[in-house]
C-alpha cells in the first residue's frame, strides 16, 4: 500500500488507470508518462499486430511494444492482462516485461517495454549468423522449455513461429508475442470464446501454415501449441537449408499428428532424442561456481540467464543457497513470490524454473522450497480474500447510510450469517479457515492459535488435550476425535449441521416475521452445500416461502 501511495504522487495518472483495475503485481512497473523526446532514440522497427520500437536511454536498450487505447478501457485492460501474463509467466526462455509506459500526447499509446533482442528474430539469427546444427537445437530445447512451462501454467501462447522467437546477443531463445495468449487461470487477454469444458479457447487470430487442424473448431490449447512447434522446427531446417535427420523427421511427425492426443507435450518434446546431443554437450562444458569459486561440469549445477553474463551455481552450493532463501521471512520471499533468483548482484535473469531445481538440488531441501512457496500463495490468496471483503463491507456501510430501518436489520442480519454463521473462522483473529489437514486440532495460519475443529474453542497455541475431551465430539467419533475415518467429509458434514443449528437459534432470536423472511430469501442460494438441505427446507417452510 505504501508503495501504492508513492507512485500515485509521483505519477498522479496512476489513479485513473487504477480505477480501470490494474493488476497489483504491475504497479512496481509503471514508469508513468514519457514523451518520445525524453529518450535518445525512438526507432520504429516492425509492425505486424502491434508496431515494435527500439529505445535507446542512456546505456540502455529496450524494445517497445504499443497499444493504442484511446477512449478505450477495453483495450487498456487488454494490454494490462497481456503484461501481468508475462509478469507471471517469467522465464529465462520468454521475453519478460521490464516496465510499462504511457506516451505523453493525444493519442493515447501505451508501451510494454522489454529487452531488446540483438539478433532479433530466429529467421534473421539464421540468415545472418548461419549457425551449426548444435546451436539450432539449442534455440529450439530453448523454445520447448518455454512452452512446458506455460503450459504447466495453464497457459497457451497461441500463435509459436519462428518470427515470435528472439534471439539474444548470447544466442539464447526468448519465446515473443503473447497478444492472443490465453491465461487458463484467469479473464481472456483478446477477442475469444471459452469452451464449456474450459480447457480450449476459440480465438480470432492465428498464423496460416502453422494452425493444427482442429484449432478453427475447438480453439486453441497446448496440442495446438505443440503442432506449431513441429511446424516451426521444419521451417528452421528450411531455413538452415538442412536436411532433417531421422530424429527430426519423427519428432516433427509426433508433434504435428492429425489428431491432438496423438501430439507429445512440451516437456516430451525437449527430453526427445532430436535434443541429446544438447546433454552431451553440457556434459563437457565446464564452468567456476560463483560461491564456492570452485570448477564444475555444467551438467553439475545450474546456470542462470542473465543478459550481462550466466552466472553458474554448482549443485553443492545451490542446494544451500535454496535452503536459505526458502526460509527467510514471508515478507522478503513474497518480493519475488517465493521464486529463487540468481544470487549474482543486480543479475536480472529470469528466476531458476522449478524443474530445473528438483534435478539440482536434494529432496528435502526441494520439499523445504515447495512448502515456501505454497504458504506465500495461500498468505496471498487469504489477503486478497480479505481485501475483498473489506471493500464490500465499505460499500454495505455506505449504503445503510442512506437505508431506512427494515433494510437496516435486513443487511445486519445478512452481514451476520454471511460472516459468522456461513463462513468457519479463526476464533482470536477471525480469519476464514480453509486449511484442514485431517486433524481436528486447527491450527490458524493468521495467528498460530490452536482451536478446536468440534466446538471451534480457543485452546492456546495447541488444542489437542481439548479434542480429546469436548463435549461436541459426535458419539461415532468418541474413540478417534482427532482423526475420524471420514476425514473431510465429516469436517463438512459436522460443520453443516453446527451451522444449521446456529441459524434456526439467530432467526429464532430475529423479532421482525419480514426481516426473517426477507434475510432468508436474500440467501437461500448461499445456503445450499453449506448446510444440510432438510434443514434449510423447514426453515424456508417456517417463514412461508415454499
């Protein structure tokens, strides 16, 4: 929030867009208004569906991709979805997003600035450096990587090419041109229709000659993905003017099947045989550890990405380095959302991907990394739950402002069964419960309290005596309270029928018949699942309404 405070004013536009819902994770990024002037260079480089510049600041290179939003909000949040994929999707193989822009002026353009690519794009790489048969595989594994790890991201690119993959000064692949990608986890980013099954999506635009068959119909997903890739890797043979070998031909053929299951993924794709001579490579190459200063193969540790330099960490001294980062406070952990970054000094590689690290690293110290990594997204889910919350309940308290009396009660007694009765909490915190484990001993991850999971009793930090003995122990469960057979299901199946009890006892304590009526007929959807349906039966009876 703080840092919130001091952008909105240092760059007072920054409360319009946020008005307009940008992201919270793209806020570090905005770099506000500039006009074309306030750069060394502003060079227009290709156009294809957006125009791309090359910016020159001092020092510094970037390329700039525009969007033209005016009097647009539409378009606006299309480019702030298409920069929070790229935000999230970081990888040494994608292109990533290092600022975003608005241009000072009428026309209303905004920018997403990213590094920019000496060599550009794959075919010129080829046409102008005629690289070996080694390195275009490279690029290739490259692109691979890229893709299994959108894709395990729920994320389809939507249009792979060889104009989409740019090539570093350092010959590395950076996979380009996310405009149709389709981020599974959230809202569309272009023009498209979801499936019923939720899995493909139906979109506009593509390339011809690299479209799977089934993509006009069903719509893209990560087989048709994959069918661009087989595409993309012939066309390189084109391009290099050499004949595929045997193992290109069947890689190619299994990428390109007719039909979608019939297609390897892209984590098959890059462990396939066309790719090996890449491990026997790596098995030669030799390089010094950055933190042991010692000298290792590079097969026995990992290199980072880095534009200015891979920096290598030998396995011995990565697994130390995860285990020390993986436990440091929440707070610093969540400034790069629990991911492990190159330990080099002002490197600005993309974070190590997590496979890499569980061939790297030992067991536990990889286990160390994961729980890391999941108690900072269910800290961030919980916050943003709880902000959520807070911002309806402002607008409720607005509202009942200008409510007479009998809507007054009506969201009172809404707000009560929405909160307290629907909703299991924390009983010191009041923090939504959503953690059980199989044991009736809860533990709060807000505040650490120990609490019952029977009666919901404060027990201090530690409420296993108190399972033992509670009184609202089920008969059936007498012998094992802490952990019953059901598990999960009697968690619910216990908790519906305490908070059936609990709502028949505060509508009976309700002395207005309409308050009772109308609170009941407000949420009787919430009520389904979350108690037992007799009971919300007899209680909508009660007040007349079936």
């Amino acid at each position: 929030m703080c840092e919130l405070v001091c952008l909105s004013s240092t760059f007072p536009e920054m409360v319009v867009h946020l008005g307009r819902g940008i992201p919270q994770d793209l806020i570090p990024l905005w770099w506000g208004q500039r006009a074309r002037e306030s750069f060394d260079s502003f060079e227009f480089l290709c156009e294809s569906r957006r125009a791309v510049f090359k910016l020159v600041d001092g020092q510094k290179v970037y390329a700039a991709k525009r969007y033209s939003v005016a009097g647009k909000a539409h378009d606006l949040q299309v480019f702030l979805r298409e920069a929070a994929i790229l935000k999230r999707m970081r990888h040494p193989h994608s292109i990533e997003v290092l600022g975003l822009m608005e241009e000072a002026g009428p026309d209303k353009h905004f920018y997403v600035i990213m590094p920019f690519c000496e060599h550009v794009s794959l075919p010129q790489w080829i046409d102008k450096n005629n690289p070996d048969d080694l390195s275009s595989r490279r690029v290739l594994a490259e692109v691979a990587q890229a893709l299994d790890h959108l894709h395990s991201n729920k994320v389809v690119h939507g249009d792979v090419k060889p104009d989409n993959i740019l090539i570093s000064e350092s010959g590395r692949a950076r996979l380009a041109d996310f405009d149709i990608a389709v981020d599974g986890n959230a809202m569309r980013t272009t023009v498209c229709q979801q499936h019923s099954n939720g899995r493909r999506t139906t979109l506009v635009r593509f390339t011809l000659g690299f479209e799977a068959p089934e993509l006009l119909q069903d719509g893209a997903s990560a087989a048709t993905d994959m069918f661009a890739f087989g595409r993309t890797l012939m066309h390189t043979c084109t391009l290099r003017k050499a004949d595929p070998d045997a193992d290109c031909r069947d890689l190619v053929g299994s990428l390109t099947a007719a039909k979608a299951e019939g297609r390897l993924s892209a984590a098959q794709a890059w462990h396939h045989a066309f790719f090996r001579p890449l491990s026997e490579w790596r098995k030669e190459e030799e390089r010094d550890c950055i933190i042991g200063r010692t000298r290792h193969k590079l097969s026995q540790g990992l290199e980072c990405s880095g534009s200015t330099g891979q920096h290598f960490v030998s396995a011995e001294y990565m697994d130390l380095y995860v285990r020390a980062e993986s436990t440091k406070e929440l707070r610093l952990r969540r400034q790069r959302e629990g991911c492990i970054a190159c330990p080099a000094q002002d490197c600005d590689a993309a974070p190590f991907v997590d496979s890499d690290l569980a061939k790297t690293v030992s067991c536990d110290t990889f286990r160390i990394y994961l729980e890391g990594r999941l108690k900072q997204m269910e800290s961030r889910i919980i916050e943003e739950c709880e902000k959520d919350m807070e911002q309806r309940l402002r607008n409720e308290l607005e509202r009942l402002q200008n409510l007479d009396q009998h809507a007054k009660k009506m969201q009172e007694a809404r707000r009560h069964m929405e909160q307290d009765i629907l909703n299991l909490k924390c009983p010191r915190c009041r923090r939504v419960f959503l953690d059980f484990d199989g044991c009736f001993a809860l533990t709060c991850s807000g505040c650490n309290c120990g609490f019952c999971g029977w009666c919901l009793a404060d027990c201090g930090r530690d409420a296993h005596v108190h399972v033992r003995e509670c009184r609202k122990v089920p008969a059936q469960h007498q012998q094992n309270p802490l952990f019953p057979t059901g598990g999960q299901q009697d968690f619910e199946a216990h908790h519906r029928q305490q908070r059936g009890e609990q709502l028949q006892n505060f509508l009976a304590g309700l002395a207005d018949d309409d308050v009772r009526r109308g609170v009941l007929c407000e949420v009787r959807e919430q009520l389904q699942g979350v108690m037992d349906g007799n009971v919300v039966h007899v209680l909508m009876h009660k007040v007349g309404l079936i």
